[in-house]
C-alpha cells in the first residue's frame, strides 16, 4: 500500500508558490503574502540580487493566495475573520482551512 497520501501527491505536483504557502500555514500560522514572498525570494537568492527580490514575487504569491482560497484550499482572512477571495484587496493574511 502506498504510504503518500492524495492530499501529499497533489502538494508534490503543485506550482512551487503554492507548495510555499502550503508550508507557510501548516501548524496554524497565518503568514501575510509578503512573508511568503520573503520566503520564496530567500529561496532562490544569488549573490548579485538586491534586497528587494521578494517583490518580484507578490503578484504570483497574491494570485496562487486566492486561487487556493477559491480551491477551498486555504482562507483568506483579514482582522482574524475569514473572508471572500473576491474581496481579497489590500493586506491579508493566510491560514490553512479550518473545516
């Protein structure tokens, strides 16, 4: 029997801005977009990059943020309230969904 999960498989198979966020709200964190930004730009750092890498990466990270919120994958929630993902304007955060 295979020991991976389903839920395991798809993590494995999914863009690598949304294994980051995956792992950025496990164990109930709720990580703002910029820190998973942060997170990814930390990632793939080359010595000849500025302090400001993890900019590039806010559209991709915001945008994959509200898919999965859409997905049911995640929620987005802003003053400790989750809310719409169409309504996901301005600073949020992150958590992973509480069923």
């Amino acid at each position: 029997m295979n020991e991976n999960t389903e839920e395991e498989k798809v993590v494995k198979m999914d863009d690598p801005v949304v294994v980051s966020i995956m792992i950025a709200v496990q164990g109930g964190n709720t990580p703002t977009v910029q820190d998973v930004a942060r997170q990814i730009a930390d990632e793939k750092k080359k010595p000849k990059d500025g302090p400001d890498l993890w900019r590039r990466y806010m559209k991709a990270v915001k945008q994959q943020a509200i898919h999965m919120a859409r997905a049911g994958r995640i929620e987005i929630i802003r003053k400790g309230e989750a809310i719409d993902p169409r309504e996901a304007k301005g600073l949020f955060r992150l958590r992973s969904k509480q069923d």
